[in-house]
C-alpha cells in the first residue's frame, strides 16, 4: 500500500505545480493617432521599434500601411517616408511581417502588447529605447521616443511622451 501512496502523492504534487502559471515580461503600448482638421486627410503611416543603447534595431514590433492597391500604387511605395525607421531597418525587410506588420489605423487611442515569450524573446536585459514614427500623404512626419529598462525590475515602469501633429499622447508600460 506505501508503494501506491508515494507515487500518488508525487503525483499530485507535481500536477500541482504545472497549474501555475508562467509570468512573462510584458511591454504594453498604446498610440494615439490624432484627428487633424486639414483638408484632404490620409491615415499616417507609423512604425513602431526598439532601439538598443547603441540606437541599432533591437526589435521590430509594428508598422502600419496601406496594404491594398490603389491608383497611386501599392501601399509599399510610401514606407520610406518613415525615414528613420526605413533607414535603420525597414529597407532590409519584405513586407508583409507576419506578426509585425498591420494596416492603417484610424484617428483615436491603439492599444499594443509584447512578451518576451513573443515579439521581444531575443531581447537582453539593458538600457533601451521605444521608437514611435509617422508619416502621413499631404502630412509632416513625427518620431517620438521614450527611454525604457528591460526587463522592469520588481516593478512595473510607465512613461509617455507626447507628439505635436502626426502623432497624440504615446505611454509606455513595462512590466515583470
């Protein structure tokens, strides 16, 4: 009966432990595109990135563009309007990025959210920059950037910046 009662137990023990869950770090974004009252309106073209300390490309997380044809041409002509992005890491890719590349969003607030299980998996503990460009058709273009540690360490890490045109209110939030 002792021979049952030990692996039972262990048994359960162990169940036990594979029903906690596994926490990831989490790095959560939101982007406000803002409406502008200007005459003939496009949706901006944004990129969204992470720079190292040495401001090489440590991760793309998303770029929105207009992935249908038009009379103008495919969507793809206008990404090098994002011209920091296009420069540091956009030229060497093939869109579409399954997982990174999305289409135009409209005026109001865009919620993202990364793991290092996911999207930042390769990235190493340290000093880091999140980048947030757009671009818009008949528009101006805007970079913003806001400085960041990875992972958060105990406790979550919040910080925003705040565009003048292209872009609204970016918030950052790191969390262990």
């Amino acid at each position: 009966m002792s021979k049952i009662a030990v692996p039972v137990t262990l048994t359960i023990a162990l169940s036990g432990l594979l029903g906690v869950p596994a926490y990831a770090a989490q790095l959560d974004v939101s982007v406000e595109i803002p409406k502008l009252n200007v005459a003939e309106y496009h949706r901006p073209y944004v990129a969204i990135w992470v720079e190292g300390a040495d401001q090489k490309v440590a991760a793309n997380l998303s770029v929105w563009y207009q992935h249908k044809d038009t009379a103008e041409g495919h969507g793809t002509k206008w990404l090098p309007d994002l011209r920091q992005w296009w420069r540091k890491t956009g030229r060497t890719l093939k869109v579409p990025v399954d997982g990174v590349t999305g289409p135009t969003k409209p005026v109001g607030k865009h919620a993202l959210s990364f793991t290092d299980k996911q999207q930042l998996a390769g990235l190493a503990p340290g000093e880091y920059t999140l980048v947030v460009e757009a671009a818009r058709e008949v528009g101006g273009r805007e970079l913003l950037k806001i400085p960041f540690t990875w992972p958060a360490q105990g406790k979550p890490q919040n910080a925003s910046a705040q565009g003048s045109s292209e872009l609204g209110a970016v918030t950052l939030a790191v969390k262990p």
